[in-house]
C-alpha cells in the first residue's frame, strides 16, 4: 500500500490555506454570534473551491471526494468554519448521480460560477428527529406538479441559499411496504417559492446560520423532482456516505488546529520556572489526541478511496465520522485545557472552535446512531433501535 498523498492534494491544501490566511481568527471573531461569513464564502467561489465536484463539463473543477474533502479539512485547520459552505459539496452528489440531464445542465453551470448557491438540505423535522422515515412533510401530486407542505428544523444556511434540496413523502407512510419507500427528493428554488415559504432563524451555541423552514402549499413543478418518485430515501443515503466523509474532514481539520494551537501554547508558556508542557499531564492528553486524528484520517482516505470506487462505504463513512468527531473534541478539551483561564478569551480562539466542533458528535448524525449501525449492519448484532 501507497500511503503518500498525491501532488495535486498537497497543491490543494497550499492554496486553500494561502485563501484562508486572508481571514484570520479576528474575521471569524466579527462575525459573532451570527453573521453569515458572506466574504469568505464569496472567495472560495471565486477560487472554484466550492465547485469542486461538479465535473468540468459544467464548469466545474471535477475533483474528487478526496479532494473535496481535503479543501474542507484545510479551511478548518486554518481555524476557519468549513459548515458556513459545506453542504454544496455534499448536496451536489445526489443532483449529480440522480438528476436528469436537464437539471444538471439547468443548474449545476450557475452553481458552478456562483451565480446559484445550493447551500439547504432540508430533511430533519421536529417532531421525528433522526427518525427520517417518518418525516411529515408532504409533496401531493397536482397538474403539472406537486403541492408541498411541512416543516423543517436545523436547515442551516436557509437563508444565503438559492436552492433547497427536500425529502417529502409523495406516498402516506400506511400506504408503503417499507417505510423507507414513499419519499422523494425535489431541488427546490427557494425564491420562486415565495410567500409560501418561510425561514426563521434558529439561534444556536454557534454561529451556524442554521433556521427552522415552513412549507405552506408550496408549488413546483413536476422537473423539481429529482429521480424518481418514492426512492428519495435510498437517494438521500447514497449521499450521506460522501458527507459523512466531508464532515470527518472537518473535524480532522479542527482536531489539527486544536493540537497545534495546544503544542504552541504550552511548549512558551512558563509556570513555576518551566513550560506548562513539560507536564504529562498537560502533555499527554496533546499527545493522545494527535494519534487518535492521524488515525480517523486514514480511515477518512479509505472511506473516500472506496466511495470513489463505487464500492460499498457506509461502515468505513460512519466510521471516519464517528473517530474523527471523538478525535477531534479530545483534541478540543486538551487544547482548553492547557490555556486554562486563555482558553475562555475569545481573543485565543479556542473557545469558539470548542463550540463548533462539538456540533459534530451528534450531527449530522448522533455518534450513537452510528454505533448502532456498526453493530447491526456490520457486526450482525440484533438491531438496537
């Protein structure tokens, strides 16, 4: 095995800590608590970086999963925050494997110059959580379309978005054979839509621009609907592999600021006549954490290496998720730890990226979650939930 990484990955992360250099942590610091970073988003679709995974035809970069998710690891380990812009790298899987030729070349050309941001993905709801089966929101067939109804929560960056890829039931639950059948994904163009959509905004213990979307008799047009009807579940799956691997990118990405800021610190930081990291007990917890990123990071590749093969991916995807994530809020405590009292300032930094990578042990799926599938898809235990 070849664990070298190719030039052109190493050229990425070059280029794309050279963009976030730009916006250093007093940038990030101004936004709070809850301005969208329209600037940063604005240069990396400048840069193309946001277009990585629309093939060329498009005008798109072209990349690989591997490669996208290096773009967003890099963004965060410059102590920058990949999820202001995240979802139009994974929303863009299942427009590119199961749309109609027609919508790719309707929309994936204005993405691709940034003329449309496809940044919503508007699947959770309040009453069904993780449940996804059971979501509420209908899309009923009409003349010429469909009428759609419903609400969504936790749809970050409803409101810096064009589009909106939605999961709505087309067949009622006591109608399906399986309750994964029945729902269908629909890109829907959001000012088109309008009275009949409305956005609130959902404050969080970050700034994650993220809303709560209600549907009142929304309408669109029969070509919104991506695929086909009632396999929107299984499209939707396909695609959380990729993003499961994007947002263990993210945290290895943070995991890695999180180390280096922690070494830094505590290697010129003298108490009682010696650095603070002289101390196993400051140092060990830097130490551990650092091993347990540079091994959710090789599961990170493989996941992606098989993705890209069209071999099946979910165990090593949530995998990398799971590792990554627990890797990277160890990395996190460490990092507080050694400042002490700094590591609250704001003006270090820590207490900020503290916030946002705690998102990533119970979103977009909880850590339990993925320990119960391991161990029913994969270890053939008795399912658990």
């Amino acid at each position: 095995m070849n664990f070298s990484l190719p030039a052109e990955l190493t050229a990425i992360r070059a280029a794309v800590r050279e963009l976030c250099a730009g916006f250093p942590g007093e940038y990030w610091r101004s936004l709070e608590p809850d301005r969208y970073p329209e600037e940063f988003v604005q240069a990396l679709t400048d840069g193309g970086w946001l277009a990585a995974l629309i093939p060329e035809e498009y005008g798109g970069a072209g990349l690989s999963l591997t490669a996208a998710s290096v773009i967003l690891e890099e963004i965060n380990a410059s102590g920058g925050n990949a999820a202001a812009c995240h979802a139009q790298m994974y929303t863009m899987g299942t427009l590119l494997r199961h749309g109609s030729d027609d919508q790719k070349a309707r929309y994936l050309p204005r993405i691709a110059a940034g003329e449309l941001r496809l940044q919503a993905f508007g699947v959770t709801e309040p009453t069904v959580g993780s449940d996804t089966t059971r979501i509420q929101t209908t899309a009923e067939r009409v003349d010429g379309g469909y009428v759609v109804s419903g609400q969504k929560v936790f749809t970050s960056r409803a409101l810096h978005s064009d589009l909106m890829l939605l999961l709505a039931r087309t067949t009622p639950l006591d109608q399906v054979e399986k309750r994964s059948d029945g729902l269908s994904v629909f890109l829907v163009d959001m000012k088109a839509a309008g009275d009949a959509l409305t956005i609130r905004p959902l404050r969080t213990m970050m700034n994650h621009a993220t809303t709560e979307v209600f549907l009142d008799r929304v309408e669109l047009p029969a070509d919104a609907l991506v695929g086909e009807e009632g396999r929107g579940f299984r499209y939707i799956l396909d695609g959380m592999n990729a993003e499961r691997v994007l947002i263990a990118a993210e945290c290895i990405g943070d995991g890695r600021w999180f180390v280096e800021k922690a070494a830094r610190y505590a290697s010129g930081r003298e108490v009682f006549g010696r650095p603070i990291g002289a101390n196993q007990g400051v140092q060990f917890p830097v130490a551990h954490a650092h091993a347990a990123i540079e091994a959710a990071d090789l599961v990170r590749y493989k996941a992606a290496w098989l993705f890209e093969q069209g071999e099946p991916a979910g165990a090593e995807a949530n995998m990398a998720k799971l590792l990554a994530s627990e890797a990277s809020w160890a990395a996190a405590n460490a990092c507080l730890d050694a400042h002490g009292g700094w590591g609250f300032a704001e003006e270090y930094d820590v207490e900020r990226k503290f916030r946002e990578t705690r998102l990533y042990t119970i979103a977009p799926v909880s850590n339990n979650l993925v320990l119960a599938y391991l161990g029913q898809h994969v270890l053939g235990m008795p399912r658990s939930y």
